[in-house]
C-alpha cells in the first residue's frame, strides 16, 4: 500500500514536472505511468483514473492563464460546449471497448502525439478573427472531433487542441494555450465522470496522482525558467521517450 502510495505520488510528480517544463504533452504518460509503474490492472480503471488528474492539473494551470489574461472565453466556451458532448460519447465507447485493443489503439496515438510534438509550432501572429457563424461552426466542429478522442482514450488532447484553435479562429499561440486548458479540463472532467459512475475510477490513486502532479508541476515550472533557451531540445527528449512508452505498450498488448 505504502510503495502504490509512493509510485502514484511520483508518477503524477512526473506528468505534472512534464507539463511544467514544456508546456503540454505531459498528460499522454498518465495512463501508461499507472498502468506499468503503480501496477494498475485494468485498463479502463488507469483511463479513468488518469482522467481525474488530467482534468484537475488543466484547471490548476488554466487558473494562471485566466489572471494572465490570455483566455478567449467566447472560443473556450464554444470549443468545450461540443466538445464536451463529444468526450461524454468517446468515454463511453471507450468503457466499451476491449481493453488490450484500446490500448494498442492508445500506443499508435501516443506516436502520433511525438511526431507532432517533433514539428515546430506555428504562432498565427494576430489577432483573432471576428465572431462569424461560419467561425462558430467551425470551432465548435473541431471541439467535437477533439472531445471525441479526448473521451474515448482518456487523455486532455491539448495536443490537437492548440493546433486546432487556431485553425479554427486564427489566434495567437499564448491565447491558444490559455483557451486549451479550460477545454482539457472539461473534457477531462466529462471523462472522469462517466468512467465515475461505472465504477472506473480509483480516488486515492486519483488524489494522490494529482498530489504529486501539484509538486511536479512547480519544479517543472522553475526548471523551464532556467532551460527557456533549451525548450525545443527538451521537446523533442520527451518526444523521444513517448515513442520508446508506445513502442512497449504495443510489445506489452500485442504480446498479451
């Protein structure tokens, strides 16, 4: 009990140091880190599990955005809206679905995930375009798609989710981080809880998983201030290790 105790606490220190350091991507580990490292069986209970996390660290860092005055609200709030109805569907086909295969499934996104985190992003440069109903179907199109696969593999998609708003509104990188954030949590959020109510979640592994990412996050934050000239270096390390957690995790499901 004591050793779960001790691996989740730092497991969740090492998503959170993650997400502190680069600034995203971190939150695609949870679901392998209490698979493998703090010994969870079932792979629905670590995706709902880790959803609970990825949902409460997205909120803690959207607090600072939102003092920043980064947040779009209008944006945010239309991307979670849809979004949200797609993670509720997502998450319950995923509780449906065989676990060994979503995990598999789970394996060949977490590639795809590195390879995007390999490609440079792209600040759009300007201000965000006016509100039109044609901007408004097209955010809230792409809030769905996102919330779909965020629901269904468990994750906080910021990783599509960045690229996406600003494919859909043209604005600026900082501001899409910042609106990212309020979506991730909510689609976490929508995760967690229907997983919740099929008996999917583990809440002290959950508390303690959030716990650790708390600790995580600030030293990941300080470590960033001094590295800032090294973060595309750092970028593509972690892209690195996701591939190296993919490749096993299709070894392991495959295997079993």
């Amino acid at each position: 009990m004591v050793l779960t105790t001790v691996l989740a606490l730092l497991s969740g220190g090492l998503v959170g140091f993650t997400l502190g350091l680069i600034g995203g991507g971190g939150s695609i580990l949870a679901t392998p880190l209490l698979l493998y490292v703090v010994g969870m069986a079932d792979p629905h209970l670590a995706i709902g599990t880790g959803a609970v996390a990825v949902s409460a660290n997205a909120f803690m860092n959207f607090g600072s955005h939102a003092r920043a005055g980064t947040v779009r609200w209008t944006s945010a709030l239309m991307f979670a809206a849809t979004g949200v109805l797609g993670a509720l569907l997502g998450s319950t086909v995923g509780k449906a679905f065989d676990g060994q295969r979503l995990l598999i499934l789970f394996a060949l996104l977490m590639i795809l995930v590195g390879v995007l985190m390999l490609k440079p992003r792209k600040d759009a440069g300007g201000a965000a375009a006016p509100l039109t109903f044609a901007l408004a179907a097209r955010t809230c199109g792409v809030g769905l798609c996102v919330g779909l696969l965020s629901g269904f593999f468990g994750i906080g998609g910021g990783f599509l989710i960045v690229p996406g708003l600003i494919l859909a509104t043209g604005m600026p990188m900082i501001n899409a981080v910042g609106t990212s954030l309020f979506a991730v949590g909510m689609f976490g959020l929508a995760t967690a809880v229907n997983y919740a109510f099929s008996g999917l979640v583990d809440w002290p592994v959950a508390g303690e998983y959030i716990a650790g990412g708390v600790g995580g996050g600030l030293l990941g934050m300080r470590a960033a201030l001094h590295l800032s000239g090294q973060r595309r270096t750092l970028t593509r390390i972690f892209a690195g290790i996701v591939f190296v957690v993919a490749f096993y995790m299709l070894w392991r499901s495959l295997r079993g």
